[in-house]
C-alpha cells in the first residue's frame, strides 16, 4: 500500500474515530482529519513492531482497518486530553 491510500485510510479511520469519540474537538475538522491521518500511520507502524502483525498491502485487509483505526482513536483520546475537551 502506497502513501496515497494509508492516507485515504487515515481519513476514513479518523471519521471513525470521531464517531467512536463524539464531540467537539479543540482543532476543528481539519485537526481531527490530521489526527485521522497520523493515526492510520501510527496504528500500521505499532502493529508491525510490537504486536509481530504487519500491514498487509491489501486496502481491504481488516487488520489494517483495525490498526488504523484504533491508532486514530488513541490519538484523538490524546490530543483531548493534552489540549482540552470543549464537552463541558
């Protein structure tokens, strides 16, 4: 998988994130989609390194999916907690 999908990955995996962790985020839409982004990478790299499952270079594989997603997600937790919840 090229840079072009993990990033079309991250954009998916960050709406999903931010569907998983609704509200509003301190960044707006185009920090959340940067997040969303950043986690698809983040998510990919923690699973071929710690957890000994490598990406696949499918777009479809549900490992990938899950990788990028929940690295989204943490990252979204993350920036919520370092830069403020606007929940209140």
């Amino acid at each position: 998988m090229g840079v072009i999908s993990w990033i079309i990955l991250g954009l998916i995996a960050g709406a999903v994130a931010k569907l998983l962790l609704p509200g509003r985020d301190p960044g707006g839409l185009i920090i959340t989609t940067l997040i969303g982004i950043a986690g698809s990478f983040v998510g990919g790299w923690l699973s071929a390194r710690f957890l000994d499952r490598p990406v696949a270079n499918e777009f479809f594989d549900p490992a990938t999916w899950g990788a990028a997603i929940a690295g989204s997600f943490v990252l979204l937790v993350g920036y919520r907690l370092l830069f403020g919840n606007s929940r209140d």
